[in-house]
C-alpha cells in the first residue's frame, strides 16, 4: 500500500482508523491542511484525491491508499504561489488564514468543476453548461465555512480566474 | 465589577473633567492626524503569503518530538456529583499515558475573574477546575485522557465509567428569569440609569411603540478549535496557545501553577479567528497540568462540540424597547430594559443597553437590565457583546415608530441624534452619524425604497430595504506596551505580545509605526504574538490598535531622547532638545530648521552602537472618560422573502461607518464585513440550542449550528466618513465590532419593508415570517 | 473510535460474503462521522466504494446506477441532467462538492437521521441508537424532525436529498445478498419506525446495495426539485419537495411527488398523486391535494409550522410544472 502526498510515495498509517486529516498533520507534519470541526460540516480539511476536492476529516487514510493526494502544501510549483494562492491575496479572500488551505484547495477544484460543465444546484438549465456567476461560485463553494467573513473576497478572486481561463 | 467601582470611575470621571484639555492624552491631536504617509493606504495582510500556502503555525501545528495528546470528558449531566469514577479500563488501553480527574489534578486556584480591577484577569468563571466531583454545568470537564496518538486519547475517553447523582438547576429561561438579579455595574456604567418618569411620559406619548424583542444564544464558533501545544522544561513553561489574550494568559498560569512569570512562555503567532471566544477557559489549564502528569509535551485540541461544551457564547436576551414621541417625533420617552444570563459563577454581562444609552437623546428615560441564573457553560463577550443584541432592539423599534408616524426612518434617527452624551451628558469626541446616513442612504439607493410595505416583488419574492443605527464605544486599554528598535542598518523593529487573529494588528502598526519614525513601511518589522515581548492587553473591545498605537506614540517620545543622548555634540543635531525634533527621513530632524538632520544609521554609527532599543506603555486612557467616544454606523440591506416559504435571502447590504480615521481600507473593509456577516448569522440562522429540561446544547456542530454559508452572503458594500477623532491615537476608533451592530435590525426591517411582517425574535427564520 | 480493521473489497461477491461480519464502507461522509461520534462502532470496515460504477442504459429504456457510483458524478451525468432533472436537482441539494465527491449513491441510501438526540451518546436517550431507551426528541430540540410517518418510539427524519427524488422516480433498489439477487421497489426499502425504529431498510443480513435502477419515465424530463432550509445551502432540508407532472388535453395524466424533510422516511405522496391525476390542474386542486398528504401529520412545538411550509412548497412546485407542461 501506499499513497502519493504532494507526489511523494508514503506509506499509510499501521493504525487503520486514523484520518487522512490526522496523518497529513500528525504523520507527515502537514499542517496546511486545516482541522475545523472533524464532522464533515466546515470545509477546513479540504484536500484533492487524484485532482478532485474531498473532505480529509471523512476520510480515512487507508481509503487514500493507491491515489494521489495534493494539500495546501502541494499546489504550488517552487516558490512562486499558485494562482488561486495569488488571486486569494490580491482580492484579500481571508483574514485568520485558518480555513484558507480548504478555501484555496475548494476553489482550485472548483475551476476544473467549472471547465468540465458539472451544474450546481443553482444552475437554472441543468442540460447546458453552468453560466459564470458569482451566485454560481458561491454555492460552489458553500462547503467551506468562514467565519472571519471573508467571502466577499473569495467570491472575487475565483470569479476573476474562472473569468480569466474563459 | 462592583458597586466600588462605579464610584471609582464616577469620581475619576469628574476630576478628569476639571482638568484643562492640554493635560490629557489627546488633548492635543496627535501630528500624524492628516499627514499622507503609509498609514490610510492599502496595503493587504503582511502575512497573507504565509496563510494561503499553509505554513502559517497555528497552536495545533507546532511540531514537537514526543507529542502526546489529550482528549476532554464532559459531563453529560448538568448538576450534581460524580459517585462512581472507574478509571481502570481507560488507564488500561493502548497507548494512554495518564488519565487526570478531580483525585490527580493538581491542586489549583480558579483565575481570577475578568473585571476592570485587575487587567490581567482571565477567568470567564470562577468555578473550581477538575477540583471536586461536583459538577455545575452540563458540558463541564470531568476528565482528561492523554495518550500517544489522538486516536488513542478519543477512544480511551470513552472508556472511563463514571456515575453521577443529579440534583435539579436552573435550565429553563422562562423560570431562572423571574427570579433573574440586578447587579450594580454593567462593565464600565451603573446597571441603571434613568431620566424623568419615562413609563408616564410614554403613555400620554402622541406617538408610542412598545413591544418586547428577543435574541437567542450564540457561539463564536471561530473555524480553528480551541488548541495548546503544551512543553514543560523544569519549572520552565511554553504554551503554544490559540488566544486573544497572549500577556494575561501567561501571567494567569504562572500564577496558579506557582511559576515566575518570566518563566512562563506564551506564543501564539496565529489565531484562527476568536470573536471573543478565543479567552482563557477550563482547557488551558487542564493542558498544562496534564503535561505535567504526564511529563511530555501535550497537545489539547478542543473537538467542535468540545468548544460548546468548554467555552460559552453569547447570552440569549428578552429586551423591552419603548419609545416615545411627540408630533414632531422628538422623543419623549425611551425605555430599554430586559433580562439576560449570566450565572453567578461567570462575569459577563451582556450589556445590552449600554449602545442605546448613547444612541439617542429623549425627554425621559430608563436604562436597566437583569440578569438571570442559569446552569449553562459560563457566558462570555462575543463579537460586539451588547451593542450586536441591543441595537436589534431599539433600531426595530424606531423603525416600528417610523412606520407608525409614516416618516421614513433616517429622518426620524436624525431628529433624535444627540449633541452630547444624552446620560453623561460629556461631549463627543467626534461624532458624524448623520453623514454616515446621508452617505450610505445616497450610495444604496435608498431613495428607491417604497414606504409602503411589501408594494416591490418579483415573482414569488418580495423585496424590501431597512436600514439601522450601528455602535460600539471606543476603547484603549491601559497596560499596553511595545519596545521599538533602531538597527544601524536603518531598519526598525516593533514588538509587543499583540494578536493578530486576522484584523490586520501587524500590517497596519508597521504602516503607524513607519510614519511615526520617518520611515517606509519595507523598512519596519513588527513583531508580536509572544509573551516574552511587552506586554500588550487582550485584543478585545475593538481597543487593540488603539491601545498599541498610543504605546507606539510613547516609546518614539522616548526614543527621541535616547536619540539625543546618543548623537552627543558632534551631530548636527547638538544642543537640541527632544520637543525641537521630530522623525523624518530615517532620522530625527529639526522642527524649526529641516535642513539639521540626522539618519538613525549616522547617530549609531557614531555611537558605535548596533541598535537602540526603547520600551514604553501608553498614557493613561483619560481621553475615554473626557469625551463620549463611540464608533457609529449607519447600515442599509435589501432582502428578499419568499412569499410561499417565508425564507430570507440577503441580496445587499451596505455599511457607512463614522470610525474616525481609517489606517489601512483594505484591511479596515476586510473587518467591516466580516462583522457584518456575523451580524447577517445573528439576524438570520444562528442559535446555539438548549434542551431546557436538560440543559444541554443539543447542536454543539457546524452542521447543526448555521454560521453564513458563501451563498448567504450577498456582495457588501463599505464606505466610510474618515473623520478623524482628534482624541485618539493618529484619529482612528475601533473597528473590529461595530460592523456586527445594527445589521440584524437592518435585515429585520427590510423583512417588514418587504411584506409587512415585523418579527421581533431572532434568528429570522422562514417559520416565523410565513 | 475502536482500533478496527480496514479491508477493499475486490468485487460485490466478496462484499457479499464479508457483508455479515463487516461494515460496509462508501464514502464514509456519514459512517465515519457516526464512528467517532461512538452511535456506529464496527470492527471491521469493508472499503466497497472502489467498486466499479457507472450508468447504464437497461432494456426498457431506463438507467441502472452503480451503487458506488459518487453523488457528483450521478448529478453530472447529463442523462441525468437532461432526463431526470429532479434526481440531479437532488444530489446537488446536498450536503457540499467535496461530500458529493466522497459520498456513493449506496451509502446515501443507507444515512442515517441528523436528529440530535441519535447523534448524542454521551447524553441523550434514543430508541433508534438504544432500543427501547426513549425518546428524548420529543419535547426537546426538533425542528429537524419529522411529522410524517412518526411513532411513539422515534420521530427523526430521513436526512436524504437523492432518496427523495428516487422516490418519486419509483427507482428500484438493486440487492444481491447470500441468497442471490433481488429486487425491492425504493418505496418498501426504508421502513417506517414503528415500534422498532432500529430497523431502517429492508435489508436482509449480508445484503449489499449493488446499484439502483430508475425506470424510463414520460414525466421525469421536466420535474422538479426544491429545497427549503435555514442556510442558504449546505443545509438539510426542513421540507422539500420532488415532484412531476405529465397533462394530456389539459388534465393530469400522471403524477409523482415525494417530500423531504418531513417525513421518518423519504416520504412519497401518494394521497396527492392519487388527487392529481385525471383532474384538471387548478390552483384549488393543488392545494386539496397538498392537504390531503400533509393531513394526518403529528407535529412538535418546532415542528409546528412544516405541514404548512410543506403544503406551501408542494402548491408552488406544482403551480410551476403545470404551467410549464400546458
């Protein structure tokens, strides 16, 4: 068994009830990858599993085995900062940072969502590709909390990739 | 707070009014007040590079060799004793490292309560911790588990057996309110305050409303949980903590666990986000007992239910609002009065009134509140505690007086604004509501709103637009503290055991900081969520910038003369004194001749010195007791409301604050949102639910508990007066919590400008609108 | 959460034979969650949420869903989207992306109720967590509840958005179990409470959810989903509402309408179906028949203003489809 994290090949945990969330940060020391409420209702744990957003906190780290995961950590190339990284400090999407990591990796899904046609519940004509709104991008993003009240912010800095890959 | 303290500050009041103006801080407005450098500039969070990409260490980051974790037990009880306590099968399972209860904690005193007598107090209770096996709340702490992994720790905490005998408490408001208790001080005013006979005048008012508003109980609900990383070296302390209170909560755990303070280490770099929930609770210091049984470094991390369970939220309140006027709607009488919960064993009154006390002038009034006994988890302050629940009150009243008079509710606001604090009766410091109102009424469009409730739809959805009076006092909290530092490299440095939990703390004191000493904002450093730094109070009050910044003000008058001392006679600027100079150009400069000038580096240089360092704390804040100093607001929001399912969506909203000077918009803006969009949960989703049979919070959950998802928050618009204050520190006031004043009356109504349907009970769901 | 085991079914024939010893594991978004709130404590996890899942088309024109299909992808699917549009509606209703990734259209079936008092271990008595331990949401924290289809012994509502549109598909649940393959209308899978509100499907021991089967349908192409809830999104429902209408020479010739949120199971209206059809679709109609479904509803203090809410949900999604047909 094991697991791709940010393209390294690790070896999953001996204890089998253990989170990916827990081994991200306790195992591998991680910490980009937020814990907020461990029952599946914030969005702070947000990761990708083979390029898709999942919530880490309800997933154990045994079902990872064989898939490639990519945290906070693992977005950007080198240095630099990834774009959706980029665009969340240009349009100021966060202020404690705390739920940031799960913001970023949310939107990041998001747009490969957005590009591939899939609808939202606020899609008015399901058969046709969903229209570039902010309303679209705020369901979208519905499952990552913020309390600071950073959406605003948020909203804005997906809208204007998502704006700038049409 | 006591009876004592009301004639303390009454008396420190009156002599301070005698005292000529000049004497006081900010008696004369600070320079920087006007001058175009760094501050007033947009500049985004300095550390925000570091949060998008996921290193920033928050407390539960910190990586320590050795780690073990810890896991809370709750009592699911709400009063009596513990009669069976079997630890054996808990102690026995794989990986544990020490269970603590009442028979191995640690002998320890409760913190000292949160009071204005004692500035590092932290205690939000009183109660005994893990002391005795009685227990006084459901939810309290009965146990902790620590263990190798946090696996490990969870399920051996389910292991413990434990008995109680039940004896029967206060868990239902309707009861505990009949017998609820009036306390002599609300924070800073006496509880009561009265004018007149109001109950007379209201009733041979030409015109009266009088109705009874509700508001349920919250939790802050911050997205990071409650976390310590806990490391003991001897008799030698350090705290990785999640808090707003970094100095205080340092000097309170050397305190009960008989440490010198210097010994005592607290860091918290980050805090993801506290709202004021992010003080001093049970957990604190069950952590560092536990590490100490445990002799290893500890982690506690509060779980989402553990965090209703340990820290308590914001009271529910039941307010009388009655109001006055005459024909003219000049009003005549003005009564504000209720009941919220506040157990004996707590400290926090939620002071609803106080806001209103200095809203508006009447003829007569009555300001009182009581507070009822519940057994609930102790509450606390909670973003705007008062002012978020009370002006839910009284702006739905005028709004509700308004509509009576058929005059449109701006006017009748502007009518009833006071031109000196209508109790005390002090000047205001500045005070500009109206053009905030002018403002905002002209940006959203106000002019649009058909007076006429529920005349605007589209399809099925109504549309209407209310707006509300927003504030919150001013605060700067004594005690605050920095040291600055001048490198021969001409850099400088600032540092103080601030929190930065978001607001901006750091970006905008380097801005204050560059201006103050002549320099560029790249050319400052500051530093701060360390208790090793100079103390800086809790950031609480929305009083943390101000407070900093007149710390700020301090130490750069005494470095001047540092400065001095250290140039000595072959500088330029010799046989001048400290008030012939001021800072400009990386240096100090003559104020009467700018050509004498010398750079820090040059008088460092000469000096043969590597730095200079100065440590300072800011005056005294006599200018809070010389003036009426209250942030205000005006708040315009458009709703929609379902006519077939009666839900509220939010499609607008707009904010014009009147908050003095703004430093930085951008992170200025980021906090008038985020408050506003607390305001939006308050007006609209949140409760914290009691089983009151129980006592027991029975949606200690994300999922359960409904904080603001992305689609319930419209695009919010943010303008400002930017008037300074000339008694305040570079002219600004707090802004931290007044964006969450006055919206829940905003959105409550535009509810009734869209269907005609006033609800007065809050959270504003579906059900009470169809 | 017990130390446990964690093994991948290779195929549904092993998920078969362990299915008796093991917990079976899709998604995970509701199982792990009840793991460690300690209500679910299995030994034994069987991963079948790696089995192979798609969409096929069946014989007569219908679709048979993979059980381990993922919700977002059975709300992508543009035969879905185009044919069933209330089943996507549905799905995307619910819960968040990243859940809709994670959770499998098996395992949706089998969630279990958000009540309070079931989630609460610690504190609270339930008979569907506790046999015969009590009711404590009754008279206690309950706007979530149900007042369709309760009992003396359990009043929790079925938390599902897809159940209730697969309802009123009359989806058929596929099962292959010990002793072979069968078949169960979605209507007989959940159970009412009853007396026994611990028993929540028809499955027999050892049985595994292997896939669903939505029938072809005349009405399904223009149905409806709405969901109404406190948040915005991300929120269960307090009512909702799956429904379509198919008129011929403006009467209605056929009906399906399956509420949420109300009901102790997704809770299909047959009393209003049976109202609707053959009669001409008239404001009055609508509400005779929102009236009748709701009729025999129980309600707590909390719960007192959803027969209503539902009525009025149910007479505005219809008033829309008929509108939409004519």
């Amino acid at each position: 068994m094991a697991i791709t994290v940010n393209g390294t090949k690790v070896d999953p945990p001996g204890d089998m009830r253990v989170s990916l969330l827990d081994f991200l940060r306790d195992d591998l020391h991680l910490t980009g990858t937020k814990i907020g409420c461990n029952q599946g209702a914030c969005g702070a744990c947000t990761v990708l599993i083979d390029g898709e957003r999942v919530l880490s906190c309800l997933t154990l780290a045994a079902q990872a085995d064989g898939r490639e995961v990519t945290t906070i950590e693992g977005l950007a190339e080198g240095d630099a900062l990834h774009a959706v990284q980029a665009a969340f400090v240009d349009h100021d999407g966060l202020q404690c940072g705390y739920c940031t990591p799960g913001q970023v990796c949310a939107a990041t899904a998001l747009l490969n969502e957005l590009r591939t046609g899939s609808p939202s519940y606020v899609t008015g004509d399901l058969t046709a590709a969903a229209p570039l709104t902010a309303e679209e991008i705020r369901e979208r993003l519905s499952g990552n909390l913020c309390r600071c009240g950073a959406h605003n912010g948020i909203v804005s800095a997906v809208l204007a990739l998502a704006e700038a890959r049409t | 707070m006591s009876t004592l303290q009301n004639v303390l500050i009454g008396s420190v009041r009156t002599a301070v009014g005698w005292l000529p103006e000049g004497w006081l801080p900010g008696g004369r407005p600070d320079p920087l007040i006007g001058r175009h450098g760094a501050v007033g500039r947009q500049s985004a969070l300095s550390d925000a590079p570091e949060k998008v990409t996921g290193a920033a260490r928050f407390a539960a980051d910190v990586a320590v060799d050795g780690l073990c974790h810890a896991a809370l037990v709750h009592a699911p009880i709400t009063r009596g004793r513990i009669t069976r306590l079997d630890t054996t099968a808990a102690e026995a399972a794989p990986g544990v490292v020490a269970v603590v209860t009442h028979r191995n904690m640690p002998r320890v005193d409760s913190p000292a309560l949160i009071g204005l007598s004692n500035p590092s107090a932290v205690g939000n209770s009183d109660l005994p911790i893990l002391q005795d096996d009685r227990v006084h709340y459901n939810g309290q702490v009965v146990a902790a588990v620590v263990a190798e992994t946090q696996a490990q720790a969870d399920h051996a905490a389910t292991l413990l057996d434990i008995g109680y005998e039940v004896t029967k408490a206060p868990t239902d408001f309707a009861t505990a309110k009949a017998s609820a208790r009036t306390i002599p001080t609300l924070l800073y005013e006496p509880t009561q305050r009265a004018e007149g006979d109001a109950e007379a005048d209201l009733s041979t008012s030409r015109y009266a409303v009088d109705a009874i508003y509700t508001t349920p109980w919250q939790t802050h609900n911050a997205i990071e949980l409650h976390a310590l990383t806990v490391i003991w070296e001897g008799d030698r302390l350090t705290v990785h903590d999640a808090t707003q209170m970094i100095a205080p909560t340092a000097t309170a755990l050397a305190k009960m666990f008989g440490l010198k303070r210097e010994n005592v280490r607290v860091l918290s770099p980050f805090v993801g986000g506290g709202f004021g929930g992010k003080g001093f609770w049970d957990h604190h210091v069950i952590a560092v007992a536990a590490a100490r049984l445990a002799g290893r470094p500890l982690r506690l991390r509060l779980t989402r239910e553990g965090v209703y369970r340990v820290v308590g939220g914001r009271s529910q309140t039941e307010q009388r609002v009655a109001l006055g006027a005459d024909a003219e709607g000049r009003f005549t009488a003005l009564i504000h009065t209720g009941t919220s919960v506040m157990p004996p064993y707590s400290c926090s009154p939620e002071a609803f009134t106080l806001g209103t006390r200095a809203m508006y002038r009447s003829g007569s009034y009555l300001y009182s509140q009581r507070h009822a006994d519940m057994a609930v988890v102790p509450n606390t302050f909670m973003r705007a505690p008062g002012e978020a629940v009370g002006t839910f009150a009284v702006e739905s009243a005028v709004d509700e007086l308004a509509h009576e008079m058929g005059i449109d509710p701006i006017e009748l606001r502007l009518r009833n604004l006071p031109e000196v604090h209508p109790v005390t009766g002090v000047r205001f410091s500045q005070h500009a509501l109206d053009q905030a109102y002018r403002d905002g009424a002209a940006r959203f469009g106000w002019a649009e709103r058909p007076a006429t409730p529920g005349e605007r739809r589209d399809g099925e959805w109504r549309i209407g637009m209310g707006c509300a009076s927003g504030s919150f006092p001013y605060v700067r909290l004594p005690g605050a503290s920095v040291r600055i530092t001048l490198h021969r490299d001409g850099t400088a440095a600032v540092a103080c055991s601030a929190q930065d939990m978001g607001m901006g703390t750091a970006t905008v004191q380097t801005q204050h900081a560059a201006d103050r000493l002549g320099l560029t904002p790249e050319t400052v450093r500051f530093v701060s969520g360390d208790s090793d730094l100079p103390p800086a109070p809790a950031a609480g009050g929305s009083g943390q910038t101000a407070s900093i910044a007149g710390a700020v003000m301090a130490a750069s008058a005494k470095l001047v003369g540092e400065l001095i001392r250290l140039a000595g006679n072959a500088s330029p600027l010799a046989g001048l004194r400290a008030e012939d100079l001021h800072f400009d150009r990386a240096g100090l400069v003559a104020r009467e001749d700018p050509a004498r000038h010398e750079s820090f580096a040059a008088i460092l240089a000469r000096a043969n010195r590597e730095e200079v360092s100065v440590t300072a704390s800011g005056a005294v804040p006599m200018e809070m007791f010389r003036y009426a100093m209250h942030s205000t607001s005006a708040i315009f929001a458009e709703v929609r409301v379902s006519d077939v399912t009666g839900e509220v969506r939010v499609t607008r909203m707009l904010g014009s604050f009147d908050c003095g000077t703004i430093l930085n918009p951008r992170t200025a803006a980021s906090q008038f949102r985020g408050g506003m969009i607390m305001g939006l949960g308050l007006a609209l989703t949140e409760e914290t639910l009691y089983d009151e049979r129980t006592g027991r919070i029975m949606n200690p959950s994300l999922a359960d508990y409904h904080v603001p998802a992305h689609l319930d928050v419209p695009p919010i618009d943010v303008i400002w007066t930017g008037i300074p204050d000339p008694r305040t520190p570079l002219g600004a006031r707090g802004i931290g919590e007044i964006g969450t004043t006055g919206v829940a009356a905003a959105i409550a109504n535009a509810v009734f400008n869209a269907t005609g349907k006033r609800v007065r009970d809050l959270p504003l769901t579906l059900d009470k609108v169809l | 959460m017990t130390v446990l085991r964690y093994s991948r079914a290779a195929d549904l024939a092993e998920a078969v034979s362990a299915g008796q010893e093991a917990r079976l594991l899709g998604g995970g978004t509701n199982l792990i969650d009840l793991m460690r709130k300690g209500v679910e404590r299995p030994q034994h996890l069987l991963d079948v949420s790696r089995l192979p899942a798609g969409i096929d088309e069946t014989e007569d024109g219908g679709l048979l869903i993979g059980g381990a299909l993922s919700n977002a992808a059975l709300a992508a699917d543009p035969r879905i989207r185009a044919h069933y549009p209330m089943l996507s509606r549905a799905v995307l209703a619910g819960a968040s992306a990243q859940i809709r990734n994670m959770a499998t259209v098996a395992g949706n079936l089998m969630q279990r109720t958000r009540c309070p008092y079931f989630a609460d271990v610690a504190g609270a008595s339930c008979n569907r967590r506790v046999p015969g331990s009590g009711c404590d949401a009754q008279g206690g924290v309950s706007r979530y509840t149900a007042v369709l289809g309760t009992s003396k012994s359990c009043i929790a509502a079925h938390p599902s958005d897809m159940a209730v549109a697969l309802v009123a598909l009359d989806a058929v649940v596929c099962l292959e179990g010990p002793a072979g393959p069968r078949r169960l209308a979605i209507t007989d899978f959940h159970l009412l409470p009853g007396d026994s509100p611990e028993k929540e499907t028809a499955l027999a021991p050892g049985e595994v959810i292997s896939g669903v089967v939505l029938p072809p349908s005349s009405l399904a192409a223009r149905s409806a989903y709405r969901k109404v809830r406190d948040r915005a999104s991300y929120a269960f429902a307090l009512v909702s509402v799956a429904a379509g209408l198919r008129l011929e020479a403006g009467r209605i010739a056929e009906a399906r309408i399956a509420l949420g949120g109300v009901g102790t199971v997704p809770w299909r209206a047959a009393r209003a179906e049976a109202l609707l059809i053959g009669a001409e679709p008239t404001p009055e109609l609508f509400a005779r028949a929102a009236d009748a479904e709701l009729a025999e509803a129980e309600t707590q203090p909390a719960t007192a203003f959803k027969p209503e809410l539902a009525r009025r949900t149910l007479r505005a999604v219809l008033t829309t489809l008929a509108e939409d047909a004519a």
